[in-house]
C-alpha cells in the first residue's frame, strides 16, 4: 500500500539522492523506495553482534560495582 509522506533529508542525504536521480533518471519516490531497500537488504547482511571473551583466572563478584573496580583495576584508579 502506497504512503504520501513529507520528509526532510540532511544535505548529504539530499545530495546523494540528486546524484541518484541525475545517474539513473529515477524519479524522487523511485529514488527513495531504492534506498531504503538497499539499506534494509545491507543490514539483514551483517553479522549479529558477538563479544569475544577471554578468560581472566579470577572469579569477581560483579555485585558491588565500586569493589569490582577496586579488584580490577585497583584502588588508585578513583
């Protein structure tokens, strides 16, 4: 279903959209809907987050905050 909207582009958004049109012809709504199914198809492409860990040989009772510094880090880092 088609939607009638008024949006507001940053200038270098609006600039690339005008650099899109002049290369392909493409009208503003043709442009648009272009672009945001690049953008959506790029970021179903990217890989999930994942935090790499590493193994520390202590265990640290993240409880209190201030002493899981203190344990970390040191006391002189306050």
């Amino acid at each position: 279903m088609p939607m009638r909207t008024t949006i507001e582009f940053d200038e270098d958004a609006a600039r690339a959209l005008a650099r899109l049109r002049q290369d392909t012809g493409m009208g503003v709504s043709e442009a648009v809907n272009h672009l945001v199914r690049r953008g959506l198809a790029a970021s179903s492409d990217a890989r999930p987050f994942s935090q790499r860990t590493h193994p520390l040989g202590i265990q640290v009772d993240v409880s209190n905050v201030a002493e899981t510094i203190d344990v970390l880090e040191g006391s002189r880092t306050r």
